[in-house]
C-alpha cells in the first residue's frame, strides 16, 4: 500500500535504516508510545515518528489541547467489570453479588480513573452512544448506579448481614496488564473494603488469567467483552446464560434472561427494542447481579500535525485500513528538496 506525500521534507521514520525516497508505510513507520508514567508528549516532542494508534491514556493529566488535535477521542467499544462465578459459595446468592456491585462508587471514580487509565464513561451494558443504551435517569435506577453512594453501600452491608457473609474473604482473580486491568482491580478492592469485605488480589499471566476463567477455578475475577462495529443486541451476548455462550464466565442459568434477549433480537421498533435492553440490563446487573460492571473505556489517538486523512472511530478492530492517509511535509528542520540520507540509510557507515 502506497501512502500520499506531498512536499520535499517527507521522511520516514529516522530509525528503520529505510530509504526516505520510499514512500510506503508499513508497521516499522508506526511508532508505539510507551506506557511509563513519563511517557512523552507526542504532541510537542521533536523527532520524525509518526504516532498513530495510541490506544491508551497516559498517566497523569492529559493536556486540554489534545481534545483539540488530529486523531481526537472516542468512547471505545470495550468494557470491563467482574465475574462473579455462580457455582462458587457465597456467590451463588443473588444477595451477596448485589451487595457486590452496590458497594462501587461508579459515579465519585470516574472522574479520577479517566485521568489515569483507559476506564473512563459510566454506562450499563449497552454501548454509551447507542439509542438503545439507557440514559443518565434510567441508569441511576440500576444497583450500583445509584447517585448516593451512602445509601447503596448501606443497603449492600443489610444484604451481607441478611446472607451471613458479613466480613466475606475472597481472592481477586486479575490479567497481569496495566491498562485497565491493575487499575480496576486495585480500585475494585479498596471500594469492596468501604462495606467490610476483605479482598485480595492475584495477578496472573494473560494464559493462566483466561485458563481460569474457562475452568471456572476462581470465585471472582475482571472481565469484559470488546467488539468491533458498535451493534447493542450482539455485543451483549456476552452476559447471555452459560448453556448459551461458553464465554459466560459467571457460569448462570437465566430464562428470564433469555426471554427478554430473545424478543429484542426480533424487535423491530426501536422504542419497544429501547425498553427490552432496559429491562435485559436490569435484570443481568440489578435483580440477579450476574456481573459487576464498571466502565466503558475511552479511545485518545493523537496524531502528528502532518499526518491526515485519518478518523477515531469507536473500535480498535475497524478503521485499520491506511489508504486513505497521506502525510504533508513536517517541520523537519532545514530540509531541502532531497532530504539529507543519514550514512546508515546509504549503506556508507561500514
């Protein structure tokens, strides 16, 4: 694939040894941002790279002009939570998941969580944007979405009391990534401590992470589900009953479930369709509490100024084709019209 140029000062990345008169693109002229708390600013550094595909958020305060710069921000079509494994006691009570997720100040967090992770918009299920996705009103009436988190927790210490799993001991099952996974899980046991409950967590390799959760050897570990195109009535098939979808790590039966699925897949007005996802997020976070869900994550690309043609979009899976991207000539000091090749790039530094 051959990407467009314009002006005399193109070049490729200073580090691949390649010619600059070539001007195709391949994975070496992509220049990933590393994930160090010091990681440089891409947008103010000097330096010839092309940063595209900077799927994460550093740490710290992002510049408020980054909003403002090539590339932009996007709720991502990714989400990640925690599975509650039903065939594991206490677990298998429908009282103790729900004190679970009524115990997180989803609302109070995310703020700070945005600044520091990819864990950024409070939503249900159902992807934030989407008609289908409940608004702010309908949302704060699902168990753990409730505006005042003195209340939801007081009510998650009744239910705790009223299982007998007051003071509960359990292990974290956690992905050994950074982002978001140590985040969540780090923040996930300081908020279950606010109601008594003492957790720790055991971060695991991403092989044994997902061998656990296939195994069904753990009582509660984080999990999500990432999709492609933004499609609500597919992506949520991920929290459907076990005997359903394999990849249903919290090991649940659910008719009810089912049955609201069912009758939305086949909706075809969009209102009624509204209702059921409603009443699917519902029943699946609220009245059984199968999964904890957290925060969808947020999409930050920027770009270099001389890089164009290029759209955020809210999948990492799509939008990957570069055919469309041409990159006019950067600022790349005193260039003239045939770009100085250094003795690496012309074979000379033997």
């Amino acid at each position: 694939m051959t990407v467009r140029r314009s002006g005399p000062c193109y070049r490729r990345h200073r580090e691949t040894g390649s010619n600059p008169a070539d001007a195709r693109t391949d994975d070496r002229a992509l220049t990933p941002v590393p994930e160090a708390e010091d990681a440089p600013n891409p947008l103010t550094r000097d330096g010839g790279s092309v940063v595209i595909g900077v799927d994460h958020q550093w740490s710290g305060s992002r510049p408020e002009s980054w909003r403002h710069h090539a590339g932009g921000q996007s709720d991502w079509n990714c989400t990640l939570g925690a599975w509650i494994n039903h065939q594991k006691k206490p677990f298998d009570d429908a009282r103790v998941r729900r004190a679970l997720t009524l115990a997180i100040d989803r609302w109070g967090s995310a703020p700070g969580l945005s600044k520091v992770s990819l864990m950024s918009t409070v939503g249900s299920l159902t992807f934030p944007t989407s008609p289908l996705a409940p608004n702010k009103d309908e949302l704060s009436d699902i168990a753990g979405f409730w505006p005042d988190i003195e209340k939801s927790r007081a009510e998650a210490k009744r239910l705790l009391k009223e299982a007998g799993a007051e003071g509960l001991i359990f292990v974290l099952m956690n992905r050994n990534v950074d982002q978001p996974y140590k985040y969540l899980g780090t923040w996930l046991i300081d908020q279950w401590s606010k109601i008594g409950l003492n957790v720790t967590q055991q971060v695991v390799p991403t092989g044994p992470w997902f061998e656990t959760l296939r195994s069904g050897n753990f009582a509660v570990s984080t999990g999500g589900s990432c999709h492609g195109i933004v499609n609500p009535v597919i992506d949520v098939e991920t929290w459907l009953p076990r005997s359903v979808n394999e990849a249903n790590y919290g090991y649940y039966e659910d008719p009810k479930e089912l049955d609201i699925y069912e009758k939305m897949l086949h909706e075809t007005d969009l209102a009624k369709q509204q209702i059921l996802m409603y009443q699917f997020n519902k029943d699946v976070l609220d009245e059984q509490a199968h999964y904890i869900q957290t925060f969808w994550w947020n999409r930050l690309v920027p770009l270099r100024s001389y890089v164009h043609g290029w759209k955020i979009g809210p999948s990492h899976y799509s939008n990957q084709d570069l055919g469309t991207i041409w990159l006019s000539a950067p600022e790349c000091g005193n260039c003239g019209a045939h770009p100085t090749m250094t003795k690496s790039e012309a074979g000379t530094d033997k």
